[in-house]
C-alpha cells in the first residue's frame, strides 16, 4: 500500500506540476547552430545512431553527485551500487559492467585489470559534455562495447576574463563536500582548475531484515521477536579531485589542450548487514591514487577536421582486510595492491565531399603495464608468501567509416573496425546504420542498424592468482536495433523522443564462477541473448511569463537470458534472467523555474532483482524486491553587482524507501543536504 501510494503520488506531481528550464543552455546550442558546419556535422555523423545526451543541468545538480547518480536517473543504464561511495559499476542492455566501454576526452578509462569503470569516482560536476551509445552505436566510438559505450568530456570554459565558482555543502551521516573552479582566458587562450573535496562518516541507521533478536520468558520459551536497528559500519570516505586544464587556438587556426586529473580517495567497505563483527574485530578500506593526462592538438579546415592525442593513465589501488589483534595492532589477511600505466595514442580524420558524403578514420594505440599482487598469502609451510601476476599488453583500434546521405530522407552509414589485443587478431568489427525521413510533420525518422562485435579478456580473467583462465576464448556477438524517433519545435513546446527495440546473441559470455578447490574462476559460457525495449522523452514548456517547464522521461524493458550449455545435470540457470538484472526500469525528472527560484523533482523505478542464476524466490535471499525513489530539491539564486550567490535544499530518499541494489548491502533512507554557492565577478583582462 506504502509503495502503490509514493508512485501514485511522484507520478502526480511529475505530470501535473513539474520542472525544469535551461535557457542558458539553448541560447548557447542556438550559437553553435549558427554554423553551417556543424549542422551538417549533426546530420551526417549521428545518422542513425542511437545516443542519447545527458543534460548540463543534471551533471550540475550537486557537488556531492557521482556520474553513477546522474546515469541512474538520466538514461536506461542499470547502475549496480554497493553503496554509498562504494563500487558502482553499470550493466547496459543486461550486460556485464566490462561491456560498457567509457572514454574521457578520446581516452579509455575501462580498467585492463578488471574492464569496468567505477561510476562513483567520477564527480558529476567535473564532466562537461556526456553522450550514451547505445547497442551497435557504440562501435564508432570502440570495439568491445557490447552494452554500449559512454563518452565523457572536459573543457575551459568559454568565458572570457577571470571567474571563479565556490560551493560548500553539508549533508546527512556527518558529510561535507566543497567544489571550487577557477577560470581565466582571453580569445586566443583558455586555463580552467577545478577542485572537488568529499568526506563523510557515511554511518546512516537502517533495519536490519537479515537478523532478529529473539525474545524469551522466563522458561526459555520464544514470546516473539524484533528487526535491529543498525548503523552503518566502516563506510567512511574521504575523495579528493583536482582538475587542470588549458587550451591555446594559435594565430594558423591550429587548437592545442591538455588535461590533467588527479584523485586521492580513501574509502572504507561497508560491513554487511549479516556479518556480526564489530569495526574493532575487522576493517576493510580501499585506497587509490589515479593521474590521467591527456593532450589534444586538431586543426580545422574547409571541409577536413585533423585531431591527434596522447595520453598516460597511472593507478596504484590498495585494498586493505585488517583483522585486530586485540591489542590495538592490526594483521593483514589481505594486502592487494596493484600498479597500472597506459601509454595512449590517437590520430583522427574526418572529412567533408558536397555536405553529402563523410569520410572518418581514426587509429588508437594503448600500451598497458599492470601489476597485481597479494602480499598476504601464507604459504603451505606458514611462511608469508607473494601471488599475482606481472602482465603488458598492446592493445590497437583502427576505424573507418563512410556515411553518405542519399536524398533529403535517406541516410546510409558503413563503420569497419579492427582491433589487436597482444598478439590476437580480432576479425572484422563491422556495423551498418540508416535512418529514414517518414514525415517532416513532426520529423518522424525510422532508423536501424546490425553490428557484429568482440571483447577479449581482462588481464585479471587470464592471469589473476588464484583462478585466472588463460584459455578464455574471445566474447562475440551480434547486435541488432530498430527504432523511432521525432521532434516537435512550437514556440511554447519543443520536445522529442524516441523508440528503440533490439536484440543481441553474444557467444562465449566470461562469467566467474566458484570451483571445488575453494576460488573463482572464469569460464565461457555459450551464449546469452540480450534483448528488449528503449523509450526516452524530453519536453520543454512555457506555461506562462517566465515560467519554464521541462519533463524528461526513461523507461526500458530487458531480458538477458542465460542459453549456454548446463555445468552439471542439475543447473538450472539455462533459459533464466541474468543476475542483478532488472527486467523494467524507469526515470522521470521535472524541472520547474519561475524567476530565480528552481524546482527539481527525481522519481525512479526498478523491479525486483534475482541474486541467484537459477532465479530462486523461495528466500528472501533469492530476490531482491522492487523500489521507487524519490529525490526533490529546491533552488533559489540573487544576483548582484559583485557576485552571484545561491542556496539549494535536496531531500534523498523523500519516502524513506528501503531497498538495495546488492545483496545484503542496505542503502541510506531519507537524507538532507545543504549548498551554499558563490560566484564572484571581476573585470575581464584586457585581449
């Protein structure tokens, strides 16, 4: 009844009163319309793609939000927490995390450890630009993106002069974070530095459904029983971000950049919720250090875009299981640490014949160095001992592709790729796209595209100790998509959407699964079928003098079904949904702005989730059940003569949901959190 009543209420108040406005925003896309190059830039090199843009306003909804907040409430990925400020990983079209493939300004953050990328270590307010592909779309930006691929990029802003930005914000369970960003630059030359601190004890209280305290009289007989309230154990963290950039367009047209990132982070793993040791009996904490630095230099011509960049990525990762000694001194039972460094390189092409014809080629090179080692393994005669593994690895991407735009209505795009993991050959990455003008009433498109696509193995897939698989074969498959679009521009309504149905088979799928001598090991499994629905909306509303209101809607519907061959005669995985996959998923956030005063509301749904391959509901350990979220903020800015301030109140969790995303790891229920942002003005320096 609780759970009916908060959907019918968010959808209530979603559709009948709600959000946003983005002004800003559209005078600035007005500005790069005016270009006939870039109009036909979108008309060529998006035909028939399937992406979908995460708007500016949702990645500057909070100095506290990770990009995995933003996806969660922003597009159809399924993100995958296992906490706050813990891992988050995304599954994309009901695939694996290491099948979303993602890049930073042209550079690959996926780990060649593990092949995922941890969404919560990447704050919201430092990304600029964010585009999702989606199935077969994603091959134009990498191969091995069997969900998808996103793309993330950072730039100066283009403000001339000096600014300077500061937010503080405090919130629930002791956290505090501060953004700072300062900006100067005149035409010819841009430097950008931005600073994110986070910290937080992280320790909220929640029921505990996994244990019960039981109740007795007198005669040792059970009179009835109690959920524990718990607090959350060793969930502090502390991450720290610091972004540089700077760009320079020389007096021949030539645009030179660079970007530099660093982040510190220091987080604690949560204990679970049946695990009864105490912080003073046992603690788990992860530590990384991360540097990624990427140069760019492109040129722009009449009709050919040239653009190169170089890149190096180092990672030192430590996680720490300490046990007390009860002394007060610890004892390591696990001290993982590993070391990795990239060396990345890129050349691009693309070129322009009659606004008809585009031509695109590009070559990347990335060169990984990785160490992995446990230094608290004891050995078989008791002695402390060293396992891992010490691996480099080639990794090369050439890309071409042809996109020819036949009639006003009919567009046709052919995308070739070929990719070298080591010494291994992958065969012809291939994908074809079109789209078809239906009606200009409306600019109904119907597009479609087919790819075939691999992903080779994670280093820790062949040589991770104990249970690597160096004999893995190659993951392999076929996506297909199909869709609709339109787009409606009224002078008090712009809005569009779009429709997407698809189907992928991937062969030889890598998935981890326990063996008799007491680890985990990969293993190909012989295929599983992805398929399902996509459907997005955004609208845009001017109900009245300056009221401006925007609605912005996700939903997906995903099947991701187990076919391989059984492990044994009793497995009773085959024919069932993939793990942590939810079969429905939906978003909607409205923004509503009236003068300086904005309101923001965040409803979001996921059905229930198995926890077990056999799809197992007799235990409540079996399924986890489905959940509505509900987040709303409230913003209210003044401007003055010497600075822009403004004050913003958000409520998480308004209907104190509990729920969890991974099995025995409870997430917060309803929180607050606080900001207070200040953007002072200066003179401008003089050109």
């Amino acid at each position: 009844m609780k759970k009916s009543f908060q959907a019918l209420f968010s959808a209530a108040v979603l559709f009948l009163a709600f959000p946003v406005c983005a002004l800003t925003q559209e005078r600035m896309e007005t500005r790069q319309l005016d270009s006939i190059r870039i109009t036909a830039d979108r008309v060529l090199k998006d035909m028939g793609i399937q992406k979908t843009v995460i708007d500016t306003l949702a990645l500057r909804e909070s100095i506290s939000g990770s990009l995995a907040s933003v996806l969660t409430q922003n597009s159809t990925l399924f993100i995958k927490s296992y906490g706050r400020a813990t891992l988050s990983t995304a599954s994309f079209r009901g695939t694996a995390p290491s099948h979303t493939q993602v890049t930073w300004n042209g550079m690959k953050l996926n780990s060649p450890m593990l092949g995922m990328v941890d969404f919560s270590q990447i704050p919201s307010y430092f990304i600029d630009d964010a585009h999702i592909y989606h199935g077969a779309s994603s091959v134009q930006v990498s191969g091995g993106g069997l969900g998808g691929a996103v793309t993330l990029s950072t730039r100066p802003a283009y403000a001339e002069g000096f600014n300077t930005e500061f937010v503080q914000g405090a919130g629930s369970f002791g956290t505090f974070d501060e953004y700072l960003r300062l900006n100067c630059g005149s035409s010819r030359w841009k430097s950008s530095t931005r600073i994110a601190f986070s910290t937080s004890k992280n320790d909220y209280r929640y029921v505990n459904y996994r244990k019960k305290n039981i109740f007795y009289d007198p005669q040792g007989n059970v009179t009835g029983f109690e959920y524990p309230v718990e607090q959350n154990k060793n969930g502090e963290f502390r991450d720290l971000h610091v972004l540089q950039e700077a760009c320079l367009t020389s007096r021949g047209g030539s645009q030179w950049g660079i970007s530099a990132w660093y982040m510190n982070s220091t987080r604690g793993v949560p204990l679970l919720n049946v695990d009864y040791k105490e912080n003073n009996s046992v603690k788990s904490t992860q530590l990384e250090n991360t540097i990624r630095t990427v140069t760019s230099w492109q040129k722009l011509l009449e009709q050919l875009k040239l653009a190169a960049r170089a890149g190096y990525t180092y990672t030192d990762m430590l996680y720490l299981y300490r046990r007390g000694l009860g002394n007060g001194e610890w004892a390591d039972m696990v001290h993982s640490q590993s070391f990795v460094n990239t060396l990345f390189a890129q050349a691009d092409m693309e070129y322009y014949l009659k606004g008809k014809w585009m031509f695109t080629g590009n070559l990347s090179v990335y060169q990984h160095f990785v160490t992995s080692m446990d230094r608290a393994v004891v050995s078989v005669s008791g002695q402390q001992a060293i396992a891992g593994y010490e691996q480099a690895r080639m990794e090369i991407s050439g890309f071409l592709a042809v996109k020819y735009r036949a009639t006003d209505r009919l567009g046709l795009a052919l995308n070739l790729r070929e990719d070298l993991y080591g010494r291994e050959l992958a065969p012809l990455i291939p994908s074809f796209f079109a789209d078809y003008l239906l009606s200009k009433k409306g600019n109904v498109t119907l597009k479609a595209s087919v790819a075939r696509n691999f992903r080779y193995p994670t280093l820790n897939d062949l040589y991770f100790m104990p249970g690597g698989n160096p004999l893995l074969k190659p993951e392999q498959g076929f996506t297909y998509d199909g869709g609709v679009s339109f787009a409606i521009d009224r002078d008090y309504l712009r809005a569009n959407g779009e429709v997407t149905f698809f189907n992928s088979r991937i062969n030889n799928w890598i998935v981890w699964l326990p063996t008799f001598k007491g680890f985990w090991s990969p293993l190909n499994v012989k295929q599983v079928n992805s398929y399902g629905m996509e459907a997005k909306a955004w609208a845009h509303v001017l109900p009245g003098k300056e009221w401006n209101l925007i609605l912005d809607g996700h939903f997906a519907w995903t099947r991701s079904i187990n076919l391989g061959d059984p492990v044994d005669w009793s497995d009773q995985a085959i024919g069932k949904q993939l793990v942590y996959i939810p079969e429905f998923s939906g978003a909607i956030t409205g923004r509503l702005r009236w003068k300086n005063w904005e309101f923001v509301y965040k409803w979001c749904y996921y059905s229930e989730r198995y926890t077990t391959s056999s799809n197992n509901t007799n235990t409540r350990l079996g399924v986890l059940g489905p959940y509505f979220m509900n987040d709303m903020a409230l913003e209210r800015k003044w401007y003055f003569k010497r600075a822009d301030l403004s004050v913003k109140g958000t409520i998480n969790n308004l209907f104190d949901e509990e729920y969890e995303t991974i099995l025995s790891r409870p997430m917060p229920g309803i929180n607050f959190e606080l900001y207070l942002g200040i953007t002072p003005k200066f003179s401008s320096i003089r050109k």
